[in-house]
C-alpha cells in the first residue's frame, strides 16, 4: 500500500509513518468501530497535531512511541478518540423522522399504555438531535398530566459533551426550529453582538448526557428505550460493526418501540427484531 507522494517532501517525523498509522488506524477500529482507511491520513495527521503540542511530543514517531510503547494509551484514549470522531449536526436534522415522531410514533407508544416515554440519542454530537428531540416530546406532552418524557444523549465524545450539556449555540444554528418552538425553547443573549442562544433550563433539564462507545458489549440505559435514534454514525462502520451495534440497540429498545436510522443507511441484510414503518424508520416486533 503506497503513501500520498507529499510524503516523501516533508521533513522525517513531520508525516505519521506507515506503520504507525497502520497501529493508531487499529486502535481507533478496535476501540471505536472507526474505520480509518489510507485516505484519512492527512486528515489523521491534522487532527493529531494539537495533541502532539498538548503532550509535549515534536513528531508524530515520538507520540506515537509514547501511545504504544509507553503505555500512553491509558491516559491518552479519550484525547485520541474526541480528535478523531467528526460531529456533525443540526436542529430538526432529516426532519421528515421528527414529523413522524409527532404524527404516528409518539401516538401509537401512548395508546399502548406508556405513560413515561423514554428516548435516548445514541450518538448525539453537540447536542441538536437530543435537544430536537425534547422539543418534539414536551409539545406532544404539553397539557397531558398523565404522560411525561426522558431523554438519554449519549456520545463517545467527551468534547462533544460538554458542549451539549451547555446549550449554547451560535444563533444561526437554530435557524431550522420553527419560530413558535423557538420562542419556547430558546433564549437570546442580553448581549446582541454575541449572536449566542441557549437552551432554555426546563428542556435541558429533561435531557441527561453521559458519555458511551456503542462498541461496547452493553449499554448500560437503564429501562427500555421507548424511542432510539442512532443516526449517521452506522455509515462510518463495517457490515459486521453494524450488525452488532444495531443488536445491541434493539435489545434496549421496547416492543412496539421506533428505531430511527439515517436516511444513507440501511439495516437490508441484518437479522433483526425491527420492521420497516416509514422510510428509515422501524418498529421493534
């Protein structure tokens, strides 16, 4: 497998070798389910640079020998993860799912009996799907005494996180809340040349974020999930990553309950407890 030309140009230590993006494109699959192809190598080398400078490492062969042969790797980990996973999100994201929601899903889970409906984001990044996700569930709870909501954001990010758990976007980013919702749900700055808004406390204080890496062999959410969205993030695995995080999910998720999907990906092929109810949606059976 042949490196990028540009390679051979740049200064011994500048470009992470062969061989160590071979062992850092392991870990981060083993780790995380990431693929991390030959073509991702300057994006690798991009992102790898600030944690060069924060670890007091010059070149790429010195932090990589500190990773893997200095048991670096114990203290590094979530460093290495948060620079390498991308997150990108919007409000009311692949709105047709949240239309859906509203309409059919959130109906049908009521009238079979759930009176707390439990939803969890799955890989939710900065914080606009869960967030989305709590303005959808307390307008369809708003008057309703006997029906309330949670939602779980999870993400393995822990950058990503804390940005969540704040709240605080740049104003254009909430362009797609319809007004009504966004007079609800979301505050201005005093200061207008901050152009900042923030959640409001009420939403964010129905949303719990905690991090977790869908690799894992358990996702420890507690009860069933009456809704899971797992959106956009099954496109950056393998089929047989796929199959075993889309297994997993489906083992937290309650009978009669929705999985939402991303509208590139697709479950064709896998053996799975779900049936097709809109497109890239799914019901547990």
């Amino acid at each position: 497998m042949s490196m990028p030309a540009a390679v051979e140009t740049q200064l011994p230590g500048d470009r992470i070798s062969k061989r160590n993006f071979d062992k850092l494109a392991r870990f981060i699959y083993d780790y995380s389910g990431i693929k991390m192809p030959p073509t991702k190598l300057t994006m690798l080398e991009g992102r790898l640079r600030r944690r060069l400078r924060a670890t007091n490492h010059s070149t790429f062969d010195d932090y990589c020998d500190f990773l893997f042969n200095n048991d670096g790797l114990a203290q590094e980990t979530v460093y290495l993860i948060d620079v390498v996973t991308t997150n990108k999100t919007d409000f009311f994201r692949e709105a047709k799912h949240f239309d859906y929601l509203q309409s059919v899903a959130l109906p049908a889970i009521v009238n079979c009996g759930v009176r707390t409906i439990r939803a969890w984001s799955s890989a939710c990044s900065t914080g606009a799907e869960p967030y989305t996700m709590a303005m959808v569930l307390a307008e369809f709870t708003e008057g309703r005494n006997d029906v309330s909501y949670s939602v779980l954001a999870t993400d393995l990010s822990t950058d990503v996180l804390q940005t969540a758990r704040r709240g605080i976007y740049p104003e254009d980013l909430i362009a797609p809340v319809p007004r009504d919702l966004q007079r609800k749900y979301v505050l201005t700055a005093k200061q207008p040349n901050r152009r900042e808004v923030r959640i409001t406390p009420k939403l964010r204080s129905k949303i719990g974020f905690a991090r977790m890496n869908l690799m894992d062999e358990k996702y420890p959410i507690g009860d069933s999930m009456n809704v899971i969205f797992c959106r956009n993030v099954l496109i950056y695995f393998d089929k047989q990553t796929q199959a075993g995080v889309l297994s997993r999910l489906c083992d937290c998720l309650a009978k009669g309950g929705y999985m939402f999907i991303g509208h590139s990906e697709s479950i064709t092929g896998f053996d799975l407890p779900l049936k097709q109810v809109s497109n890239t949606v799914f019901q547990r059976i």
